[in-house]
C-alpha cells in the first residue's frame, strides 16, 4: 500500500535565534569552565528538551536567587531579570554571567535612557512573561506600565500626558503590537516610540515566513512550547494568515493525527527557542505516515551572531 501524497512546506527562518543561541552555549562554557553544579535562574530558554539536556550536564534550574548557594556561578535566563536580582548576587559576592539577548538589553537600556530624561514609560508586553517582568524591573515601581491590549490603553493612567515613552517586549506579534502603538499614539500624541522597532529580528522574520507559507497550507504545525510566547504567535499568525488548521507542538509525539486527517499539504515552522533536531523528528513522523514532498518557504536568510560574555572567555 502506498502512502498518501503530501506536500510539506517547511518555513525558513524558523528555530533558533542568535540571542537563544548565546544564551545556551553560556550555560555549556560555564560548565565547561567552572564545572557542575552550575545554577540557572529560570529556564535559560523556554523549551524543555534543551533544558533537560543541559540538566543532564549539571545544571540546576531554579526560580529564584535565593535557592542559589553563595559559592557557584549562577546564569541569568535570556529573558533578562530585574536589576535587583544581579544587585542582590553583587551584595553575596556571586559569580554570575548575564545571558540575556542583547535585543532584550537594548530595551532595558532605552527605557532606562527615557526614565533618566523624565519620561514614563508604556510597556506593551503580557503580565508575567519574564521578559515583562524584567524590562519592568529595570525602574522603581510605577516608572513603567504595563498594556496587553488596545483596550488597556484607553484606561491606562498616566503622570503627565506630555511626557511619556513607550517600549514593547520582542517576542511579540508584529500586527497586534501595531494595533496597540496606533491606540497609544491616538490618545497620547507626543509619545516617543523606541528608535528601532523593538520586536526582535527573529520574531519578526518568523512571522514574515509564516504569513508567506499559510495559505498554501491545509494545516500549520509550529514547535515549540506552551510557554514560549514567540511560538504562540506563529500559531495567532498562522491562523490569522489563512491556515484553517494551526497547533503548537513540543515534538512529534503532540501531534494530533486524527486532526490532520484528509489533508493534502501541512506548514511545518519552530518558535525561537526550538532545536532543529525537534523539527526533524515532527518531519521524520510525517514521511513515516505520507509520501512526503518538501517545498522551503524561505523569506529571509539570518546571519546574526553574539558574543559570549568575556568572562567565558577568558580561562579559569
């Protein structure tokens, strides 16, 4: 019996950013350098299978600084942490190494530049995600607002309407975020957007190849996890851009076959976070049940790269 015939569009970019890429390999080369344990505040990124690989290699994962001992290094997520959390390693004489993105350090740095000219600060984020958390943290209490929605900004209240500043997290949808800066500009005229769009290179071309392979697709498969917010917006994007049928999956055992049944063509696309060798398994499961075509939707090609902190590289 032959398999069914199945085109298989497979998104480009797609999975690992350069800032999730750093963020990994700092945890590998502080392994390396100062041995296991090696203590991790928060996920390093939000996606299981690479946090158990590096748990498997002595690294322990914990919420808090405070679960932390005195004597081994600790690793801030790529998230970014309020600046009370490297205070507080400071004041216990703590190695620590900073692996947040450096996409996520310029929004700490222009918010702090807005603060030190007088301004308040907007952020466009959703409540609780890490990265909100420590963007916010970056300031003293009531220095930054938080909207999800362009409904929060109608009852957002604010010092001075003449003196404001909004900055947004990078994880987020290009199109709803837009929304919400056209709610933001409406009501407060001479607010002062970042110089640079705040949403990241990667989250951006993610959702340019999703919105590009959508409808060409029966079905859209994005990988990642549940608590990954850039996965969760190629699912809203995938859905928005035409594809009847669009799930997040951690790997190729969530996938809901009876779901798919019928179908002549599935988009196959990770969130920041996901390893390509989750992405070959989902792949892999497919050709073992279609006779499958691959087609590449490529729709920008991602050369960045960044630094590890210099302490990694210098010798113990």
């Amino acid at each position: 019996m032959t398999n069914t015939p199945l085109t298989l569009y497979l998104a480009a970019p797609r999975g690992f950013c350069a800032g999730v890429d750093r963020a990994i390999k700092i945890v590998e080369m502080a392994l390396e350098k100062w041995g296991a344990p090696v203590y991790v505040r928060h996920e390093i990124v939000h996606n299981k299978f690479v946090v158990d690989g590096l748990r498997d290699k002595g690294a322990v994962f914990v919420e808090e600084l405070s679960e932390c001992p005195d004597d081994r290094p600790v690793i801030f997520s790529a998230h970014g942490v309020p600046k009370s959390v490297p205070s507080a390693a400071q004041a216990r004489n703590m190695i620590y190494v900073d692996a947040t993105c450096p996409l996520v350090s310029k929004v700490h740095i222009e918010a702090q530049r807005h603060a030190d000219a007088g301004l308040q600060i907007i952020m466009i984020g959703h409540a609780g995600h890490p990265e909100t958390i420590g963007t916010m943290g970056q300031l003293p209490d009531g220095d930054v607002l938080l909207v999800e929605t362009p409904d929060d900004v109608a009852n957002v209240t604010v010092r001075d309407e003449a003196r404001l500043a909004y900055v947004t997290q990078t994880t987020l949808s290009v199109d709803d975020t837009a929304d919400i800066v056209a709610a933001l500009q409406a009501r407060f005229p001479a607010i002062i957007g970042p110089h640079k769009e705040d949403i990241c290179y990667a989250t951006t071309n993610r959702q340019e190849a999703v919105k590009a392979m959508a409808p060409k697709c029966d079905a859209m498969l994005v990988v990642g996890a549940p608590n990954s917010s850039n996965s969760k917006r190629l699912v809203e994007v995938g859905a928005r851009a035409g594809c009847a049928y669009a799930q997040l999956v951690q790997r190729a055992d969530d996938i809901d076959w009876r779901a798919l049944d019928g179908i002549g063509s599935i988009g196959i696309t990770a969130g920041a976070s996901a390893p390509e060798v989750l992405i070959n398994e989902v792949i892999d499961a497919f050709k073992a049940r279609y006779d499958v075509t691959t087609e590449l939707v490529e729709t920008a090609q991602e050369n960045v790269e960044f630094k590890v902190p210099r302490v990694l590289r210098q010798p113990a």
